[in-house]
C-alpha cells in the first residue's frame, strides 16, 4: 500500500450560474457569434439586463470563464425563454440542462405558470433537452429564422408551479454530474 504524499486529486470544475452583468458581456458576446448567424448587440444584453423586473438573464461560469447563457422574459403568468446558448468547446455537458433549470425556478419566483420558447426545427439535440423538462410542440413558425431559411418549432410547458413539475426540476438536477449541480 502507497502512502499519499499530501498530493490530493485537483478538484473537478464547478459551476457557477449567476445573473448576467456587464462584466460578463465579453464572454457573452464570444459565444453569441458563434453560435447565431445574426447575434445580439451588446446593447441588446444591456437593455435587457435592465428590465429585471419581468427579466432574467443568466451565465454559467467555470472557474471565471463564461461558458453559456439564457435569458427569459416573464408576461405575468407566462415566461418565454429568449435564448441558451452553450460554448461549443462544452456542448453536451449539461450546461444548457443547469441553465434552463435555473431559468426556470426564475421564472417561477417573477409568476410564471407556463414557460414557451422557439427552436430551430432540425436542433434535435435542444428539442430533446426541452422535452425533458416538459415542454411539448404546439406549432410552428415558418421561417423564423431568415437568416438560415428554417422554421421554429413553439415548444411549452404548463402548470410550472405544480408539485408534479418540482418534481420534474428535482430530477433534472438529479441527473447532472456533481460539479454542475447547485
């Protein structure tokens, strides 16, 4: 048997998903172009940012660095998510599953009852992270998205204040890995 040598395993990354603030634009703004073929302003995020009384916008940080963001806008007692978006460097670790989370709890706490959001009709990957906490189709916006010709697919979910949908945020959190969870 070895005897340690005090040299302890280097902590996983954690974390970290807080309100966006100015300071955060940069890192924003790095994924937002490569991830949108149109992207926001900075301007935009600011506005936005302002209006915290029926908004929230959201990163995940890990170890200072942005590595995604959502935002949400609360109509009394509809929330509508307005984007995620995850580096691409660190797609498929459950960043958008946290991020989304957490949105939503947001926008539980502002009064929402139900949530709604737009997805490209071909992003399999999001509809299926968005049919995990509940969200189902209920139509379609034709060419939505103009700058790449493609539909949206409306995607909702109801009653986000019932017991039965803590439930569903209760296990979306039980599925990420240790270092992403709250």
């Amino acid at each position: 048997m070895r005897r340690s040598l005090g040299i302890s395993e280097p902590e996983a990354p954690r974390l970290e998903v807080t309100r966006m603030r100015r300071r955060h634009l940069r890192g924003v703004m790095a994924i937002e172009r490569q991830v949108y073929p149109r992207p926001w302003s900075p301007n935009l995020f600011l506005s936005e940012m302002t209006e915290s009384k029926n908004r929230c916008y959201l990163v995940a940080r890990i170890d200072r660095e942005v590595v995604g963001y959502a935002g949400m806008i609360c109509y009394g007692e509809e929330a509508h998510v307005t984007n995620i978006a995850v580096d691409p460097l660190r797609h498929r670790q459950k960043i958008a599953t946290r991020l989304l989370h957490d949105l939503i709890v947001e926008g539980i706490q502002m009064g929402a009852e139900a949530v709604s959001l737009e997805v490209r009709v071909t992003n399999w990957g999001a509809q299926r992270l968005y049919g995990a906490f509940g969200f189902r189709p209920i139509g379609v916006r034709k060419n939505y998205y103009q700058e790449i010709n493609e539909d949206a697919l409306i995607m909702w979910v109801d009653d986000v204040r019932s017991a039965r949908y803590r439930d569903v945020l209760h296990r979306r959190l039980e599925d990420l890995p240790e270092g992403l969870r709250p």
